[in-house]
C-alpha cells in the first residue's frame, strides 16, 4: 500500500493541522487516555475514513474532529465526514465533538458534534456563539475521569 | 510531518503485514465495530506508538498485535512493544491481544496478551499449544456483543 507524500501547495497547512492534532493527542495522552490519531497520510480516503483523533478512558470513547484558527470563527464540517464522525462514535458508544483550537492560546474549544447546525448544502455549520460557550478541554477531561454523564453538556 | 515511503527489501513483507491488518479491521468494521488501524507508515516511531487495530464496541475496547503466518509457529512480542500495548490496553480499559492469522485459511486466533510467557531475554513469546487452543474471531465478536465478560477466557 502506497501513501503519497506530504507536498503541493497544501501541505504547510496539512503540516500545521497533523502539529495540532498532535497537540491534542498529547495533552489526552498526559490526562491519561489511550490514544490514536488519523493516519498522517496526504491521501484522502484515509484522512475520510478516521476521525482525526481517538480518545479512550476506561471504556468512554472520545472521537474528535479538530480545527485550529486564529480566530473564532464559524467552522463547516461536511455532510460525508459528519455522518462517518457520528457513524464511528455511534458503533464506539462514544461522543463526537468539534475540537476547536484558537491558535495562539493553545486553548482548545469542545462542542458535541449533534449541537452543529444543518445548513442548506447538507454540511454542518458551528457558529461562533457556540464556540465561545464550549467546554475547554480540561473540564472535558475531568468530566470524564470522574464518570460524568457524556451525553449531557 | 514526513513519513518514510514503503521501500527497501522489506517493503514486500511490510505492505502483506497492511494488508493483512486490513483484513482483520474489516472483519470487526463489518461485525459493527468502530476501528482504527495504526498509521501505515515506515516509520518505526510511529508503528511502534499505535497497536496494529484498536476496536471498539459500545465502552469496549479491543487491541490488537496483528500477526500473519503460513504456518502455526510461536510468536514473540518485544518487551516495549508489549508494555506500549498492555499500557494503551489498560488507559482505555480494554484489553490487549495477540491476533494470529493463519495465512491460506484466512482464520483469525486471539491470545490474550496476558497469557504470553515472558522469555530470558525480556520479550513475550505465545507457544503455538496457546494458538492451538485459541479463540476464533468470530467467537471473540460474539462474546463481546454479548457482552460478555472480556476479562476472563
């Protein structure tokens, strides 16, 4: 099986994405949590296929789609990846979030997958107000080492 | 992040180890699970940080070491290997296997990694009389949507 490289006019972007999944992947690591992140290949059918990263403490499963922006911004995740996400999370018995970073604040942002807006084109769209009410992740993690109720934010 | 490229005189052999790995995400995919395979690349950081396959069904969590032979023969896992896979195992309160392809027969045995004996030389082997006597993967599925109890054999 061949992978293709890392190169074109995408991948300094594609670079910074993988540096912040793995930012990500780590802090859940030192929390903890066994985890896995999405193969860092440049082909599409696998970035499709995974979440970008996956999250597990004694039998939670925690299934992320991450983002990082400079800013808040709305965040648009498509029809096709939404459905695998909640599709992965659903056979887990897991949760899907939207795992926002604002870049710069090394501050990561939750919000369940199920809270996105449908918008017309089919995709799903996470306005800024719900960015800016999300969870942070150390409060996600505390929630779920201490057993809280994953499905209630 | 760069990967390495398959290649190299063990190119052959890694890319029949994939597809071999493929074979048993599919199975579990197809048996309703949610599963992740560890990146394809040929870096060996990177293999050895993953396990092979983790599946996950509804808070339970399978990890598995993948290997493929033509004959039943004793398999040895390296002690660091086996330490990353029985720690990732117990974070995600799972529990960690020896996943043994038969090649030509296309059947799956499962040997907990627990039940390995540990060599002189610090690494794990598995006697062939255990993959004799092992699980097949559709009696392990079964057990597991029955929710059986995946602590005992």
């Amino acid at each position: 099986m061949r992978r293709a490289r890392l190169s074109g006019p995408r991948a300094g972007a594609r670079r910074r994405g993988f540096a912040h999944e793995r930012d990500l992947a780590l802090r859940l690591f030192k929390a903890g949590f066994a985890v896995v992140r999405a193969p860092a290949s440049g082909s599409k059918a696998s970035r499709l296929a995974y979440p970008d990263v996956v999250a597990m403490y004694r039998g939670r499963v925690l299934v992320f789609e991450a983002k990082a922006y400079s800013s808040l911004r709305p965040v648009y995740v498509d029809a096709r990846r939404y459905r695998r996400l909640v599709d992965f999370a659903e056979r887990a018995g897991g949760r899907a979030f939207l795992a926002f970073k604002l870049v710069g604040t090394g501050e990561w942002r939750l919000v369940p997958l199920q809270s996105l807006e449908r918008i017309e084109t089919g995709a799903y769209r996470c306005p800024v107000a719900l960015l800016e009410g999300a969870e942070r992740l150390d409060d996600l993690v505390r929630r779920v080492k201490e057993g809280g109720n994953l499905y209630i934010t």
